[in-house]
C-alpha cells in the first residue's frame, strides 16, 4: 500500500522551493543592471567622427576635413587614411585633439601621401 507522501511525490503535489527561484531572478536583474551599465558608460566615452570632405593638394598631399561629435573635456586620437583608386592606403597620419568643452568639433588636416591619392577618410577615433 502506497501513503501519502508518496502519492504526493508521484503526482507532483510536494511543496514547490521558492527559494531557488528567488535566487535566480535577483542574479538575473543584477546581471542586466551590469550589462545596462556598461554599455551606459561605453557610449558616453565614445567619439562619432564624420568626414565632411578632401581636397588633393598635390600628388603628396590630401587635406581632409572632419567633424567629432562625443565627448567633451577629454583629449581624442583620431587615425586619418589617404586612399587611392584601388582603395589602398597611400598616406596616414595620428592626430592628437586637445580637450574641448564643445559637443561638436570641426577640424581640417593635412595627410601627407607617398603616391597620389583619391580620397581622404577618418578610420578611427578614441578618448586618449
């Protein structure tokens, strides 16, 4: 003969933990408060760089001209590319912003170039 408990095991009547379940869901708010954070904090130390356009001066040289948008009060490094028709790199140069307080910033370089180039472009900019 068959008690109780044991038609209450088989039949899925047993007290159900709460416990576990409680545990589970605290962790699971924590990690995406975590996850919420860092991406936060990523986008407001990040620098949007548009190009806004080049003039070819000679065959060894490129003036590009470009706008930052991002972070105020921090310096930014910013990696400008001079391209030719087959889109290979032909000049390049690293270029230091000092720290602005304005949100918005335009600048003009000079690339210099060791054949003739196409275009000019921005290919990367970060908060130094």
């Amino acid at each position: 003969m068959t008690t109780a408990i044991e038609l209450d095991e088989r039949y899925g009547r047993t007290r159900r933990r709460r416990t576990p379940w409680i545990i589970g869901g605290a962790i699971a708010v924590l990690l995406i408060g975590v996850f919420g954070w860092f991406t936060v904090a990523q986008s407001m130390s990040s620098v949007d760089a548009d190009d806004l356009g080049f003039e070819l001066v000679d065959a060894h040289a490129v003036d590009l001209r470009f706008q930052l948008t991002g972070v105020q009060g921090k310096d930014v490094v910013c990696v400008l590319e001079a391209l030719d028709e087959e889109f290979g790199v032909v000049g390049w140069k690293v270029v230091e912003i000092p720290a602005s307080d304005r949100h918005s910033l335009t600048r003009s370089e000079r690339i210099p170039t060791v054949a003739e180039a196409t275009t000019g472009l921005v290919n990367t900019c970060w908060v130094a």
